[in-house]
C-alpha cells in the first residue's frame, strides 16, 4: 500500500461482492408490506402526529436563521416573563387591603385638608429671579395631587367594597400578650 | 424535473414521488424495489451486519413513506433516502456502541473475475495468501473500528463511489469536511491494515 491510499481503496471496493442473494430483494417487498401493517396497528396517535410534522422538514437541513430566531423569541418570552414578576408585588392584592376601609378614609380626608404648596403653573410669575437664570415651570400634571390620589384612592375603594372585606391581622392583640407576673 | 424514458416508458423518480404523494402506494413499492440494492449496501457496511441491515431498510423505507408528503424535490429522492438512510444508521450504530458481531453476506463469486481483485493478488502477496473469507474479515473489523461518521464516509465514496459533492449534500457537510473525514479514516484503516502491505 502506498501513501496515496490506492491499494487500499481498491481493497475496499471488493466489499461492494459482499452482497445477499437476489431473492431477499424479492421478498423484501412483502416483508415490508407486512411491517408497515404490524406498525399501523401498533403505532399511537401522537406518533403519527408527530411524524407528520417532522416531514415538514428535510432531514438534515435547519432553515436559516432557525436558531437566531428561536433565540430572540425565547430572550423576548424572558424580558416578557421578568417585566411580570417584577411589577406583580405592587399590584398585589395583599398590599392592596393591608390598610382597612375605614383607615384608608381617614387618611383621604387628613390629605384633602392639607394645604397645597407645590401647584405652579405657567401663569405665576417666579418671585425674586434674577432676569437670566433659567425658570423652570411645572405644569401640574407633572405631579400627582391630592385630588388625583383621593380619585384613585375612591376607586381602589369601591372595587374593595364590591368584594367581602379581608382583613389581615399585623400585630397580636393586646389580650394575646402575656400577663405580667412577679 | 426528469423526463421519461420513451424507449422504456418507466416513470421517473419526480413522477412516482409525485403519485406516491397522491396516495398511489404501488409508486412508492416501485421506489422500494429500485432503491434497496443500494440502500442494503450504504447500511451493511456500515454495521457489518445482515440482521441489523434488514431491520433498519424497513424502518428507513417506512419513515420515507410517512414523510414523503414533505419532500419537496429540492433534491432528488435518491439523495433524500439516503440521508435518512445514513441518519439513521449513524443513529444505530452509535446506540449498538461496542456490542455487536459481524453476520457477514457471502462475497459474490464474479470477485474472481475483477481486474481490481486480480491486480491485488498478482502484486500483493499478503492479499494473495489470505484466504477470501479472512480479508472480507478483516476489511469488516477494520471499517467497524472507525466512528461511524467516518464508516458513512468511506462507505459512501470508495465502496459505492458516490462523488464528494454528493456525499457532502447527504451528510449536511461541507465538501472539506467529507475530504479530511476521508483522508483520516484512509490513514487509520492503513494502520489497522498494516499487514496487507507489502
């Protein structure tokens, strides 16, 4: 043999003599008309299913981009999933009613009777500034007032009451605690 | 597409894919009976075994026939078998691991009469004082000692003469990629065959 692998090649295309009789291709027909009987009644639904999506596909060959694109698809579903997690605790409903009905109206009423100091808006006029400084004016949708957290405050409200009370309980109760003995 | 043999009047590969598509199993019958020669041959010799051979022609064959509603012709049918063919074997042979026996088909008497055979045994002594059944032996152990992508490789192109190209469209390969496959299993058969040099 030589280092340009002749001799060896032509020992291996002596394999292609190995080869079955002519009648096992003969009957080979049949015995694959036979199986494929076996295998219809054996063979469940899902795999039949399956085995028609996978011939969607040539075997072998991945479409381009396939793997780019699952990729973005399953990081989308990520960024998708955490955004959720992420802002569940703050719309929770426990943090909701952790504060009763009644509570939650007293603390209404304490903010509607507290002065309002913060509202500017474009038609005052900025006492005391000098004539080139830069004046920023607010508009008073900037900020949230008193009236926009009393509105959300009667709304959070009146989708409480439409359900039975909850309340939860954040300190024992003073009958609880232990009596004091010497 | 192929155009049909007027002096034969057999259909092509297209046309019987086509009427197989179509619910016509006796195309597909056709299909089997043209291919399997073949077919036997890429699976025997890459698992040295006529057993194993049979089962997985069915098991191919049958898969063919379920998928063939997605062959699109993108390549011929011929190519298209044979990479689930060759998939399915690698498959076999890599799950047979090292358990396996050689069940070898008797070699074909018309050997005494290739030019290629005779070649070998005028100039190699070797090959001439080994007894047939011994270097068909010895050549099967050699192939089933290498990794069964290199056996499809070796398989393909010097036992079925297949050309680099095709070889490269059936394994999803690169035609370098089937060279060097090719040119390291040639080495390591050359070692495992060290005796048959002169």
């Amino acid at each position: 043999m030589d280092e340009n692998f002749s001799d060896l090649q032509k020992l291996l295309r002596l394999k292609k003599y190995e080869a079955p009789p002519a009648e096992y291709f003969e009957g080979f027909l049949k015995d694959f008309h036979r199986r494929q009987r076996q295998e219809i009644v054996k063979l469940p639904l899902w795999r039949i299913a399956w085995d028609r999506v996978t011939a969607s596909f040539v075997p072998g060959e991945v479409p381009r981009f396939a793997y780019a694109t699952v990729t973005a698809v399953a990081l989308f579903g990520a960024v998708l999933a955490s955004r959720q997690m992420v802002s569940r605790p703050a719309n929770s409903e426990l943090a909701a009613v952790s504060a009763s009905p009644a509570a939650m109206v007293a603390s209404s009423n304490r903010l509607e009777s507290a002065p309002v100091s913060l509202r500017l808006n474009r038609t005052q006029t900025v006492a005391g500034a000098r004539p080139n400084s830069q004046v920023v004016f607010l508009n008073e949708s900037d900020f949230p007032t008193v009236r926009d957290s009393r509105t959300r405050d009667s709304a959070r409200l009146a989708s409480q009451q439409s359900r039975p009370p909850r309340y939860v309980l954040d300190a024992r109760p003073v009958s609880y605690e232990a009596p004091v003995s010497f | 597409m192929e155009i049909t043999d007027a002096a034969t009047a057999e259909p092509t590969d297209d046309q019987l894919v086509a009427w197989t598509q179509r619910g016509d199993a006796e195309a597909f019958d056709k299909l089997v009976v043209k291919y399997s020669p073949r077919l036997y041959g890429l699976i025997y010799h890459m698992t040295s075994n006529h057993e194993d051979t049979n089962d997985l022609m069915q098991d191919v064959f049958s898969k063919a026939y379920r998928s063939i509603g997605g062959f699109k012709g993108k390549s011929s049918f011929y190519t298209w078998l044979h990479q689930i063919g060759v998939n399915m074997t690698i498959n076999f042979v890599k799950k047979r691991g090292r358990r396996f026996h050689l069940s070898l088909d008797d070699v074909d008497s018309n050997i005494q009469n290739d030019r290629e055979f005779l070649e070998l045994t005028a100039s190699s002594d070797p090959v001439r004082e080994t007894n047939l059944s011994e270097l068909q032996r010895r050549l099967n152990e050699s192939m089933q000692k290498l990794s069964p992508d290199h056996r499809a490789v070796v398989t393909m192109f010097d036992i079925q003469g297949m050309p680099h190209a095709e070889i490269s469209k059936i394994l999803g390969v690169s035609e370098g990629t089937v060279r060097s496959r090719l040119f390291y299993a040639h080495r390591q058969l050359q070692n495992y065959l060290e005796e048959f040099r002169q």
